[in-house]
C-alpha cells in the first residue's frame, strides 16, 4: 500500500514531467519555433512577481486542492499575444491566456490522481503591491524558464480518504 | 464545411482554430460558441458538420451538450478538446456518442488524425 508520503513524492514526479510536456508541446506549437522550450524545476522559494495574473483552478473529490499559475504581467503579455494572436492585447486577454494555462495544467494535474475528481473552472486576477498574492505555506511549487518569461505553477493537494 | 468551436476560453477556440488551419483546413469555415447552451443554439441556427467542444465550460457542460444533442436526433460528428484525457472520461465521451477525446496541448497532427475521416 501507498503511503500518503509516497503519493505525494509520485505525484510531484509525475507533475514535473507534465509540466515539461505541456509547455514544451505548447510553446513550439504555438510560435512555430521548435527551439522555444522550458526549463521547469521544482523549486522551494519561487521568485513571485510583485504584479501581474494570477489563475486558479479547484479539484474535488477523492482529492481536494488547488493548481495556481502565476505570471508577471509583462509574461502573462507574451503570452497572451501568442495565444490571441494579437499585437496589444488587454488586461481580461491576459488573464484569459493564465486561465486557460491553468486549465491545462490543472488538467493534467487531475488525471494523475486516483480516484473520483472534478476539476471546476479558472478563476482568474490581477495582483499588485495593494492585493499581492501569496501560496498557502504547504503548497509545492514549481518554476517554468520560458522564452517568453518566468512562470510559477503551484499546487495544494490532500486526499480526502486519507489511503 | 462547418465547423463549430464551443468553449468558454476566447484563446483557446482561437487555438482550435489556428491548430485547423495548420492542419490543413484552413478553407473550412469556422463558427464559435461559448458554452454548451450556445453551442446547442448554433447547432440549431447553423447546421454545422462537425462540432469540436471543450469539456468542462459554464451553463452547459460538452457532455450535456452531446447528450442533449444527441437525444434530439442530431448525430452531427462530435468530438471533444479538452485539459484532461483520463480513461473515465474517454469513456463517458464514447459512450454518449462523441467520434474522439483530444486531450490539451494538442498539434496539428493530432487534429489530422482525429478530423482526417470527417472533414477530407
């Protein structure tokens, strides 16, 4: 039998390499450039930004959590722009690029845990110094090295049943 | 031919979108829906033949959408772009009639594949 340790170990495994193939399949495919690959490392202090997007996406069921991507607002732009296709896009384009970041993310996060789960819709904001925003203190964290900017992906997890 | 693409993301139906002209079916013609409810309303209003649908949307989810679609009578080519791909919910899409399940991120060869035998 798993512990609730080992679980914990296997899903941070599983979720690096996931992160590494959604944003090596996603980058490339959306730019056209094979060459516009991620360096994702599991990190204990992140470099948060002071402003930008912040999107979160709830999981319930057999396991209950949070997955949170995090970008500063000049990444959360590049991004943006790649996705919309567009030179100038706005704030609410922005924090539609994160959302469905985390729609991505979160998704795959989902399909690694056992079990029943439902993964509900992004929830998208902008932060800045008067509303920061900040990862529960539990939460493991990782660091996406992108061309186009620095993102932070997060997640707190707990397995209801406790097996 | 038409193709309708239903999600509540604006950037990915944009996506889809890019993702079908890089595949080659760049002279097929593209409508957009929201979610599930509106998709229905399009379906009704624009007799698309083939809907590509996000899973998990607000008002109606893709598989309400099918489901409701289907028990209308409408056997309209449906298949589904969406975060997550597990076996469950591969299994809940075949079973309420949906032609495939393409889990994000996805590339044009994968949308070939998929939409080769349906759209030519």
């Amino acid at each position: 039998m798993k512990t609730n340790t080992n679980q914990a170990e296997e899903f941070v495994m599983l979720f690096t390499e996931a992160l590494r193939n959604i944003f090596n399949t996603l980058l490339p495919d959306l730019t056209g450039d094979e060459f516009m690959m991620c360096h994702v490392t599991k990190v204990t202090q992140p470099s948060m930004p002071e402003a930008g997007c912040c999107a979160t996406v709830d999981v319930t069921g057999d396991h209950y959590g949070s997955v949170f991507v995090i970008a500063d607002e000049a990444t959360a732009n590049n991004f943006s722009r790649i996705m919309h296709e567009e030179d100038n896009p706005s704030h609410e384009d922005r924090l539609d690029a994160i959302g469905e970041l985390v729609n991505i993310v979160g998704g795959s996060g989902k399909a690694l845990m056992e079990g029943e789960n439902r993964i509900d819709l992004p929830v998208t904001l902008g932060f800045g110094a008067e509303n920061p925003v900040m990862l529960p203190s539990k939460a493991d964290v990782w660091q996406v090295v992108s061309p186009l900017g620095l993102i932070v992906v997060s997640t707190v997890m707990h397995n209801v049943t406790g097996e | 031919m038409k193709i309708l693409v239903a999600d509540d993301s604006r950037v990915m139906r944009q996506i889809v979108i890019r993702t079908l002209r890089q595949a080659g079916y760049d002279d097929h013609e593209t409508i957009e829906a929201e979610n599930g409810a509106e998709g229905l309303e399009k379906v009704k209003a624009e007799a698309p033949d083939v809907i590509l649908s996000d899973w998990n949307m607000p008002e109606k989810t893709g598989l309400e959408f099918l489901k409701e679609l289907r028990q209308s009578g409408d056997n309209t080519p449906f298949g589904f772009v969406t975060s997550e791909g597990s076996e469950d919910m591969r299994a809940q899409a075949a079973d309420a009639g949906a032609a495939f399940l393409i889990a994000k991120p996805f590339d044009a060869e994968t949308f070939t594949t998929h939409l080769g035998s349906l759209l030519g």
